[in-house]
C-alpha cells in the first residue's frame, strides 16, 4: 500500500493526508494518555471503539443540522474528514460538577450545575491547557467575538443532543470537550464540530449505579476501560461487532 503522507501525530490520533484536497484521513490508536501524558498505556480495542463511536455521534449532529468535519468512516480505525483550521480553544460543557471544576472551586462530584457551564482551554500540552476567559480569547486574537458566541452556541446544540441520547440509554452526560474549526466555502466562514466525540472526550455516568462509563476509568484505575467503552457502544446499539 501507498504511504500516505503524515500530517500530524497527536496522543490519540493520526491525521494522514486524504484521498482529495481539502480532506485528512484520521486514524485512531489505541494508546490512552491522562494527567498530561504523565500517565500512558495502550489499551487493545479503544481505537476501533472511539472510531465507531466519534461517527456515530458525528452522523446524529449532522442530522440535525449541527455541522461536523466528519465525511465518512473507511475502517475500523479510520474516518474521511473535511480539513479545517482548528481554533486552539478546548470548549468544555459541564452539566453535573466534576474533574477539575471540583478542584477549582470546592465543589462535590456529581453536584448539580445551575445551568449548563461553558469553559475554553487554551490548546497547549506544555501549559498543561490552561483555563482562559472571553478576554484572553479576543486579546490575543484566537477567536472572533462572533466566533466566540457561535462556538457557545455550537456546544449548546451538542451538548443537547448528546445528553439526550445518553439519557434514553440510561446514562447521565456530566461533561464533555469538543474542538472547533473554521472551513471556507468560497469566501464564507463556518465554523464545525471537529476531532472526536468519544468516551475519551466525555464523562458518562450509568444513571442508576453512578458507574463510570468513560476515561475516568484508567484516569482513576477503576477498572477495565475497553469494557466501559463498550458498554456504551452496545446500550446505542453501535459495537464494533456490527461494523
Ligand atoms: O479535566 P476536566 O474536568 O476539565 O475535563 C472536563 C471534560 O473535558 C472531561 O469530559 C474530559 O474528559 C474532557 N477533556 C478532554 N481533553 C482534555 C481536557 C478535558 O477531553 N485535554
């Protein structure tokens, strides 16, 4: 097979030059990372599972009109994807305190936010993604005001939809991240879910048990995570047995 051109290694993922211009192949590995890649180790099936899961979660925002850079999946561990310029902000949507809101301001896992808590990290590994405000974002010019007002209203819609569909399978949706990015069509800029949506990327709690169905798992060592993730894939009915 032809070597494709490497456009970039992350600590979960590939991005790979695509079959036509303007698109990337990405390609999902199986190592898990936390606390800033202090803590490393591979996990044999998690790729194929956030693969899967990413598409799933992409497909249902598209459909409801939530735009995506997803195109399509080629395999068990690959996507076709819209290249786009990522904004070097990590969005985060909390709906349930935990992780580092907890540690921030004293609060207790699993309490209730008033509403819907929107965050941005600047993108950076050796800062260690520090929180930002508003006023950081526009100072140093990383995103527009109208960038920043259609990325909260991005999230908004994701973090709708995806506590929704976590709900009707019996899981609450605590938090999540997602990155953006801008496209041109023509002259015109739009802005879209970009990355991955994954159990790597969320915290999903079992409703009834309060198990953890996510990265929390090799975060805090409490258990096998493959087997958490597929959990999740089998109550939405997407196990990578059926792909
Ligand atoms: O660590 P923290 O509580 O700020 O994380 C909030 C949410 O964002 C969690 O679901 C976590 O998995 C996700 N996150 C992520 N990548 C990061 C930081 C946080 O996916 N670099």
């Amino acid at each position: 097979m032809a070597r494709r051109k490497l456009i970039y290694e992350g600590k979960a993922k590939i991005l790979y030059e695509g079959p036509e211009p303007g698109t990337f192949v990405q390609y999902f590995k199986d190592d898990a990372t936390a606390f800033n890649a202090e803590k490393k180790d591979v996990i044999e099936g998690k790729g194929v599972l956030n693969n899967r899961l990413s598409e799933y979660f992409m497909v249902g925002l598209a459909s409801i009109g939530v735009p995506t850079h997803f195109l399509k999946r080629l395999n068990m561990r690959e996507q076709l994807i819209r290249q786009c310029e990522i904004i070097p902000l990590e969005v985060i949507v909390r709906n349930r305190a935990a992780g580092s809101i907890c540690k921030r301001l004293g609060l207790e896992e699993g309490a209730t936010l008033p509403r819907p808590i929107i965050e941005f990290c600047y993108k950076d590994d050796s800062l260690g993604d520090p929180l930002v405000a508003e006023e950081h974002i526009i100072a140093f010019g990383w995103a527009s005001q109208q960038d920043l007002d259609d990325m909260v209203a991005l999230a908004l819609r994701v973090n709708d939809f995806m506590s929704g569909l976590m709900h009707g399978v019996g899981i609450t949706l605590v938090d999540f991240k997602i990155e953006i990015g801008r496209v041109w069509d023509n002259e015109f800029q739009r802005l879209v879910v970009a990355d991955e949506i994954s159990p790597d990327s969320c915290r999903l709690w079992d409703q009834k048990t309060g198990q953890k169905l996510d990265k929390d798992v090799f975060r805090r060592d409490l258990g096998n995570l493959a087997d958490a993730y597929t959990e999740v894939a089998r109550r939405l009915g997407v196990l990578p047995a059926n792909v």
